[in-house]
C-alpha cells in the first residue's frame, strides 16, 4: 500500500485545489445573486433562476466531488502512515478540516434560501463570506508545510495582519470609488 502513498498524495492536492475553486466560485456567485434584486424587476427573476442553477451545478458537480476526493485520499495517507496522526499539526488540519466541511454544507443551505427567495444577505456579507476559505486555505497549507505549530502561529498571525491591512485598503479603495462616481 506504502507503493500508493505518493498518488494518493496527489490526488489529495488535486482534489482540495478543485475543492477550493468550487467553494470560492459558488460563494461569489451567491454575492452575484444578492445583487440581483438590484436589478430591474424584468431581469430579476431570471437572474436569479440561472444563478441558483449554476450554484447547483458547481456545488454538486465540483466542489462536493472533490470534497469526497480530499478526505477518502487523505484518509488514505493517514491509514497508510498513521504515524502523522501523533503530531499535533496534524490535529489542527484535521480541526480545520472538518470546519471547512461544516462551510461546506453552510453553502448549500444558502443555495436553498437564495433559491426560496428567503435569504436576506447583502452582497457585502457574501464578499466577506467568500474570504473565509481563504483563512482555512492559508491556514491548512502552512500546517503541511511547516508542520511546526508555532511558526504557523507566527505566519498564520503575519497574514491575519496582512488580510485586516488588505481589507482596510480595499475599502477605503471603494470608498473613495464611490465618491468619483457622484
């Protein structure tokens, strides 16, 4: 099984990666979606008819799919060398992990109130949903890589720094776009 190791390896990186792609991509179709009620009422309901169509399509076409090869290749890398199961960064990840799952099935039940009409959200708040797996992609990445806790504290709190600098330029970015405008 040892032999296996390296394409379940792969495998793994191939499917989070898609994974990811999937989740960024319905989150910021649900901002897309939000801003439909902005539109015209003539516009309005179709857009809103198509988006939930494409949401669906990428939350069960990619992104649960790949959920599915992450967890059975990495799982698969566990039962392989369960020896990584003793290090502590590897208890974060897996914290982390099953966090990212729970956003996850977060996003389908959006999909069900966008599509009921019930969802209430700005689109605001989609754009900063859509930072959350960000935080979990850094996060997780860093723990492989470092496998070392207390340097992914340091680094994982250098780009918390970072994002809360990035985000304060962005706004003031929009803000300052938005008084051009008028």
């Amino acid at each position: 099984m040892e032999e296996y190791y390296g394409y379940f390896k792969a495998f793994h990186i191939v499917g989070f990666v898609s994974w990811f792609a999937g989740l960024f991509y319905l989150v910021r179709m649900f901002v897309y979606h939000a801003e439909a009620d902005d539109k015209p009422e003539a516009l309005r309901a179709d857009w809103k008819k198509q988006f939930t169509l494409m949401q669906w399509r990428v939350y069960k076409m990619i992104a649960t799919p790949a959920l599915v090869i992450t967890w059975v290749c990495g799982l698969s890398m566990l039962t392989i060398n369960p020896a990584l199961l003793q290090q502590g960064w590897m208890h974060v990840k897996l914290t982390l992990l099953f966090l990212l799952v729970a956003y996850h099935f977060y996003c389908r039940h959006i999909i069900r109130l966008q599509e009921q009409g019930t969802d209430r959200k700005s689109s605001m708040h989609y754009r900063l949903l859509n930072e959350l797996p960000t935080l979990f992609l850094v996060a997780i990445v860093l723990l492989a890589v470092m496998r070392n806790l207390i340097d992914f504290a340091k680094l994982f709190a250098g780009v918390l720094v970072f994002g809360v600098v990035l985000f304060g330029l962005v706004k003031a970015y929009k803000r300052r776009r938005e008084k051009v405008k008028r």
